[in-house]
C-alpha cells in the first residue's frame, strides 16, 4: 500500500507516519511526501478555507496511491474568544472516490499574534516572529507556535496528529 503527503513539512510527515504505526492495516504502508500546492491563502482565516486547503492538498496529491493525506492549518472564528479566532488543523484523506476529514483541538493565538495575522496579512510564523515570541523563522517545522504557548507540553506534531487521527476514523477496520 502506499500512502502519498501533500506537504514536505517535516511535522507533517512525520505525524503521518508515526500515527500509521497504529493502525494495523496501514503500519506497512509506504510513505511519500510532494509538495503540492493547497489552493487557498499562506494563513487560511476560515474553517471552510482550511478544510478546501487540506481537501485541495489530499487530491493533488492522490497519484499511484492508496491515499492521499493533505493536512491544512488555519483559523477558524470562535465566538466569545479574545481574539474573535481559534487555531485548528485539518486532515483530509483522499482515497480517489471520497474524502475523510478529521479535526484537531483548536487554539487561540496571543492577541499580537493574531492581529498581525489579520491585519498586516502574516501568516503564524510571520506574526510569532514579528511579535517576538521566536527568532525561529522555520517554527511551523519545529515546535510550531502552539508549543511554544503550552510550554512544550502541546506541539505542532501533536496537534497535527490529533486531525490525522480523527480523519483515520473513517478508515477503521471494524
């Protein structure tokens, strides 16, 4: 079986990776990764944008494989939230018929974060970096933002594992 990645993020393939080894079905699966593009904005400001990035990455992705996974973060409006936004990622798995889309827990970004995000267009790293919270310019390939915020105890591979696990629902053998 083989797997396809719509991104050569390292976090990314490596949450894809590490997540197939439990499933039984899929620890086996060949794992590559393509940079695709996602068909929406640097910093999706929408659920819909970032379920269409992911969505987008999945079928682009989907070529002489089982599976393509496209995994998209993005902002999503959260009411009553300080900022008016929540951070969530989202996988979609691709199988040439159908999608199966999964969701992470979702954040809030500190409010300097998020008003360089909207107001001056930066994208996370952009904005983290502008706000001076890191002097990592590849963050979203570390830590990510979220990991610097909960001290470590929450990273970006974590977090980007939660959405591939709820997606991987869909394909649960029962």
């Amino acid at each position: 079986m083989k797997i396809k990645i719509g991104s050569t993020n390292n976090i990314k393939v490596e949450a894809v990776q590490e997540i197939l080894q439990d499933y039984p079905h899929l620890k086996y699966a060949s794992v590559a990764a393509a940079d695709v593009p996602s068909g929406v904005t640097d910093q999706p400001k929408s659920l819909e944008e970032t379920v269409r990035g992911a969505m987008t990455r999945a079928k682009n992705v989907f070529q002489e494989c089982e599976y393509g996974f496209g995994i998209e973060s993005g902002l999503m409006a959260v009411p009553n939230t300080k900022t008016g936004f929540m951070d969530v990622c989202v996988c979609a798995i691709f199988d040439g018929n159908e999608y199966h889309l999964g969701l992470s827990s979702a954040w809030e970004a500190p409010k300097q974060v998020m008003r360089h995000m909207l107001d001056d267009g930066l994208d996370m790293t952009q904005a983290a970096l502008k706000a001076g919270l890191t002097d990592n310019p590849k963050i979203g390939s570390a830590e990510g933002l979220v990991g610097i915020m909960t001290k470590g105890r929450l990273t970006r591979k974590e977090y980007t594992k939660e959405a591939i696990r709820t997606a991987l629902i869909h394909l649960e053998e029962m």
